[in-house]
C-alpha cells in the first residue's frame, strides 16, 4: 500500500436518495454496492459504482459548524484525512482491501441529516467524488486509505 492519507469515517447505503444510512460494513462489486439503489436509473452505472466524500467539507457544504454523519451527502464511503479536492480523475485509491478509481468529480446538491433530517444547499459546491471499481472486496470504518496513483488536481 502507498502511503496512507486517512481513514473510512463511515460506508452507506439507501434505497435510493438522500441521505444514505451508516451500516458495519458494504460489499463492493464491479457494478457497485451490494444493497444500494439509486434514485434515478441512469445514476446506476460501472462509472458511478461508489460514491466518496470527504468529512472535512460538511461544513463547507453545510455553511454551518454542526456536523453531519456520514451518507448526509449521499456518499457510500466518507472519508477522514484524504481530501479528495488534491486528486483528478483517473487517480486510483486503495480502500481497505478495495481498489477504486475516480471517474468523475461529484458536487451534491444539498446534505440531509439522518439523525435531524435537516436539508442544507451545498451553496459552497464542495466536490466528492464517483469512483469505479478495480479490486472488490469488504470496506468498514476504520480501514486505512491511500493513494496508489495520484493525478494531482488544478485546484
């Protein structure tokens, strides 16, 4: 493994939509996340399998100090210490056991609090990211994050 940049903070699922709710542990395969739906069709692509979100920019897209968990951003996987905004597409990461690779920058349109249900616009546009399968596998908070090949962004 590289070297390390941070942690899994959580990994979410939904039926579909906003927010995504924290469970122990996803299942990653090539074409996404075992018992994960997507609130529109066309969202359910090989491009699109996983969803990240760095913790660090719930107050950013919030605008407010109180923090959201996990999956308020519609993440399947949030993210402590890797602030995705250094990466472009085509970097790959190692999650646990799990190898993704970023396809495309993601800017969610709002966040909704599972515990509060509150609904905040990401007036900010802080940017998460959808990420394609390369290795499968199990992914749990706590397990370390790197970067094997990083395409540094413009940013």
């Amino acid at each position: 493994m590289s070297k390390i940049e941070g942690t899994v903070a959580g990994v979410c699922i939904s039926e579909g939509g906003i927010p995504r709710r924290m469970v122990d542990q996803i299942q990653i395969e090539a074409g996404g996340i075992i018992e994960d739906g997507h609130r529109f069709e066309e969202h359910s692509t090989a491009k699109r399998a996983v969803s990240l979100f760095d913790m660090e920019l719930y107050s950013t897209a919030s605008g407010e100090s109180e923090s959201c968990e996990p999956g308020s951003a519609g993440e399947n996987i949030a993210l402590r210490g890797v602030l995705l905004y250094k990466y472009a597409v085509g970097t790959t990461i190692q999650v646990g056991e799990v190898q993704l690779k970023i396809e495309r920058i993601w800017v969610p349109c709002y966040t909704r609090s599972e515990s509060t249900n509150k609904v905040v616009a990401n007036k900010a546009n802080a940017a998460g990211c959808f990420a394609s399968v390369i290795v499968p596998g199990v992914v749990k908070a706590g397990v370390a994050v790197a970067i094997l090949n990083a395409v540094q962004s413009d940013e």
